[in-house]
C-alpha cells in the first residue's frame, strides 16, 4: 500500500521535483543547517553564522531531523556527488518518514478493525491533504517528523502487551517533543488519556508512570545527546532544561503515588493536579519569562507584518474558506469513530474512547494552529478505513445500478471534499485584471536559478525579503540580513521597517548592517505586504514601481525582470 502511495505522491510532485520548488522556505533553510553541519559546523553548534552580521542566530531546530538527512547525503555523495545525494534524500526521506507514521497507524487500524479493513488506512492516507502535504517529496522540515512521532505514540497506546506501550509511547513523545514543542499539548492530551485509565482501574496505573519516566527520561537523554551538558536555553520555542525539570517532577510526583494504596477518585485526581501544579512551579521559578506562549516576547512589528501572516500557524477561522472543506471531511472521520465507539463490543469500546479524546484533542488542537490538523488527519484514516470498507462491501454485494453510482459519489466527496470546488474554479473565467502576488513556487521570478546568478559576485551581505533569504543562503556564498525565523526578530524588524520605510530610513538601516547588495522578487505576497502598510513612498512600493533610489546601482543578472538586484552605493 505505501509503495503503491509513494508512486502516486512521486508522480503527482514530477513538476515540483523537476523544478526544485520546496514547499516552504523553512525546508530551504532545513537543507542550508544540514550542509553547514556536513561542511564541518558543530553538532552541538545550530546557529546561523550568515544570518545577521550584527548577532548571533541560534536556531531552535533540533539535529535529530538533521540526522537522517546527513546520513543518506553523506553516504551517497562519494557515490554519486553532492547534487544528486541531496536529490534522493530530499525525496526519499519524506516517503521514508511516511512509512514510518503508516506503519503505526495501520498496526493500531488492523488492531481496532481487523486486517482486511485496517489495512485500507494507508491507503487513505493519501486522500487526506492536511496530511499528505507534510510528506510531499521536497519537504524535509520537522513536521513530518513530528506525526511519525505521533504515529509512534498512538501505537504505543493500543500496545496492552505489560508496560512496553506506555514506555514506547513516553519515548515517542519525547522524541516528538524534542523535535518541537509544538507537541506539548498533544503530551499532555496523551498523559491525560492514561490518567482516565487510572480512574477506571488502579491496576492500570503504571501505564501512566510508565508513560512519564519514559517521557521524562527520554527527554533528558535527547537533550544531552543534541544540546549538550551545557546547554542552557534563554528561550521558550524548545525544549530545555526548564521543560525537563516539570517532565521530571511530574514523574517523581506520579510515581510516588503509584505506591500509595487505592485512592478515591477525587483524592487520585488531586494528587495528580497537586503533582502538575509542582511542576508549573518549578518551571515558573526557573523560567518566568516562558509561563504563556513561546512567541509572547516576539517583537510587535514582526508580529505585525510577519507572524500573523504564516497561515499555518493562525487559527481555522483565519484561513480561506476552502480550508473549511477538508475540515469538513475531519469532521465526517469523527462522526464514524463516534458510531465506532457506539457499536464497539464491550472489550473494546474504551479503547475507541480513548481515540475518541484523543480525535477530539487534535480537532481543537487543529482549530487553533491549523497545521496541527495533521495530527488529526492521522487519526481520521482508522474511521474512514472503516467507511471504505464499507463502501466496497456495498459496491461487492449491491445488484442495482443506480444504488452502486450513489456509492461511488459518496465516497468520492468523502475522501475528496474539494474536488466540485477545483473543478468549478478551473471552468471559472479569470477576471482578474491585474496579477495577484504569488506564493514563492507559482513566482515568475525564477528564485533558485536567479539567485545561482548573484553567487558569481563577489561574497558579501544581501539585503532581502525574509522568504527568499533561505534560498540565497542555499545557492549563494553570501549572507543575509534575517530569514523568517523568530530567534532573530530583531534583524526581522529591521528589514521590515527598511522595506516598508521611505528612503531616508531605509538608507540608514540598510547602512547599518554594512549590506553590499538589495535584491527583491516583485511579484511575490512579501514585498507587497510591505509596499501596502508602507505607502508609495516605501522602500518596497518604490522597487516593484522601478523607481530604485539613487543609492542604489542596479546590476543586470539577466533572468526574469520580476528578480531585481542592485549593488548599495556607498
């Protein structure tokens, strides 16, 4: 089932592949940190040493995502050379990563729904975009990491097999938690789940003992063996040692309790909160600047002009409405693991109670960072693997013609929501009198071949746009100002302002980082957010018109005329 998904993925990103459109800029700069570190940069060391010529840029990043990419291109470049080595791990490991969650999840599927129905889970997975676009040939950033890790957790869960699952599980986590904290909701939704256990039945507590030492434990390992003995951390966005010890005291706390005699249920639930409320504690008095979210101390204009503009990371009701279609079909996922759980025999229908807390969790979850809506698209494969099951008994066993088309359209706006929309917009005439700025894959600027033009100028510092940043770090020597990347919000203000700035300010910024050239692609949604909060008179407004100032010497490149470079006069 996943070669035969793998295939299709492959053909449907030939184009991308063909024309080395990565999804997002942060997999550019994924690739950028992986040959810094093939190139001799320190394990321990995950700072950006041509990003901000005033200040230090550590990254949040973890190397565990580094790993396997390191890996296959340096075990394949004295083979085959560097362009193709990275080439095959930037296909194959996103497809790897794939089979790695599908592994999981078909195990927990066939486990809930027998073989034959669960093994049309994989299948599924497909068909779920909110999912399948964090595993797309190209796309080597955490995220895709951060689901198999899921994957990884949710078996753990239905493993009943002695206390194996719950430390695989805890483990799982704290690899997941290690590659982000973004999965710290998703920790606590998995603690709590073995927490209900408890309640139901004391004899089930080492599940969530279990659960944290290994959770605890595990972070503690990872921590050391990516970060180091002496890392301390003065942010929030990743784990560090004040997040190890709350894991830590919540497990000591837990397992003591452990060893009391059975407790009633209110006095069970006060100890664990009295243990949670400890390790709050703790981390509030290391750490008091982190009590809130990561992203609290961000620079108010990076926020502005940057933050609230990463769609992904905004909430459901802030998205297009044709996100609300997949959502639907999440939604409709639910509703079947509800009737699941309403007909389950008796000796399973707490384990689709437990799913159900845990679909619910990742649906809210989703509501609030869209992109977490993966993690419920995962879970949203085991019910609609019942619902194609299902489906194919009707078309197997049903004699008339019209009942059989019925089936087949249910099913097709099932498992495609968005498919009479996509047609509809695709017969629709353009009206569109003048072109919209794109998204950096559908730019006429030709980025990755006209930044391979500035690497024949002499290495220096680049004034740009946030977006396009990773791709001159990739194909160039030279260095950047900021990329979109929180840690340096404060090089991320100073291009803002100077891009969105009349030229007397933007002059005197620029000057300030010594930068030797200015590049801009005209066409893209970046520039033109600057260009519309700045006025005509901005910086940005100013370059897309083609009314560069006078400090500014433009250099002929060649390329698309939406590229412009020009050299800063002095």
């Amino acid at each position: 089932m996943w070669l035969l998904l793998a295939v299709v993925i492959l053909c449907a990103s030939a184009g991308r592949i063909l024309h080395w459109q990565f999804p997002d800029p942060d997999d550019i700069m994924r690739l950028v940190q992986v040959r810094d570190l093939l190139g001799g940069q320190g394990w321990f060391d995950v700072s950006q040493h041509r990003v901000d010529p005033l200040r230090e840029v550590p990254m949040h990043w973890s190397r565990l995502v580094d790993l396997p990419l390191v890996l296959v291109i340096g075990a394949l470049t004295p083979l085959v050379g560097q362009a193709a080595a990275e080439a095959v791990a930037l296909i194959a490991i996103p497809l790897l990563t794939l089979l790695v969650a599908m592994l999981f999840t078909g195990a927990v599927a066939v486990r809930l729904l027998g073989r034959e129905t669960g093994g049309w889970a994989v299948l599924v997975a497909g068909l779920m975009p909110l999912l399948m676009h964090q595993f797309q040939p190209l796309r080597i950033d955490h995220h895709g990491w951060q689901i198999a890790c899921f994957a990884a957790c949710l078996y753990g869960l239905y493993e009943r097999r002695g206390m194996r699952g719950p430390i695989m599980a805890g483990l799982a986590m704290a690899w997941g938690l290690t590659i982000s904290i973004e999965m710290l909701p998703l920790a606590a939704l998995v603690g709590a789940i073995l927490a209900l256990r408890w309640l139901r039945d004391h004899n089930a507590r080492l599940d969530l003992t279990h659960y944290l030492q290994a959770l605890a434990g595990g972070l503690v390992v990872l921590h050391l063996a990516t970060r180091g003995w002496t890392a301390t951390s003065a942010f929030c966005d990743a784990i560090g040692p004040q997040h190890i010890g709350f894991f830590l005291v919540v497990a000591l706390g837990t397992t003591a309790l452990r060893h009391a005699r059975p407790l009633p249920p209110i006095a069970l639930v006060a100890g664990l909160g009295a243990t949670g409320l400890a390790g709050i504690a703790l981390f509030g008095w290391v750490s008091p600047g982190c009590v809130g979210t990561p992203f609290g101390a961000l620079d108010p204009v990076v926020r502005d002009f940057w933050y609230v503009n990463v769609s992904e990371g905004r909430p459901l009701w802030e998205q297009d409405a044709m996100f609300l279609f997949p959502f639907a079909q999440l939604l409709v996922a639910f509703m079947a693991a509800l009737a699941l759980w309403a007909r389950a025999p008796r000796e399973t229908r707490a384990w689709w109670l437990e799913f159900l807390i845990l679909f619910a969790g990742t649906l809210a979850l989703g509501m609030l960072v869209v992109r977490s809506l993966a993690f419920a698209s995962l879970l949203a494969t085991v019910p609609f693997a019942w619902l194609l099951g299902i489906a194919l008994h009707r078309l197997r066993t049903s004699g008339g013609a019209l009942t059989r088309i019925a089936v087949v359209l249910a099913t097709v706006l099932l498992v495609l929501p968005t498919a009479p929309m996509a047609i509809a917009q695709n017969l629709a005439p353009d009206n569109a009198a003048k072109p919209e700025p794109e998204e950096i894959a559908m730019s006429s600027c030709g980025l990755h071949e006209s930044a391979r033009r500035m690497a024949t100028l002499a290495p220096g510092t680049v004034f740009a746009p946030l977006d396009i940043g990773p791709t001159i770090l990739l194909e160039t020597r030279h260095g950047v100002i900021a990329t979109g990347h929180h840690r340096a919000d404060k090089a991320m203000r100073d291009v803002i302002g100077a891009f969105a700035s009349r030229e007397d300010v933007s002059r005197q910024i620029v000057d300030s980082y010594g930068a030797d050239y200015l590049v801009l692609c005209t066409d893209l949604i970046e520039p033109s957010i600057y260009a519309t909060r700045g006025g005509k008179g901005s910086l940005a407004a100013r370059l897309i018109e083609g009314d560069a100032p006078d400090w500014l010497e433009p250099m002929a490149l060649g390329g698309p005329d939406t590229f412009r470079a020009w050299r800063v006069r002095r």
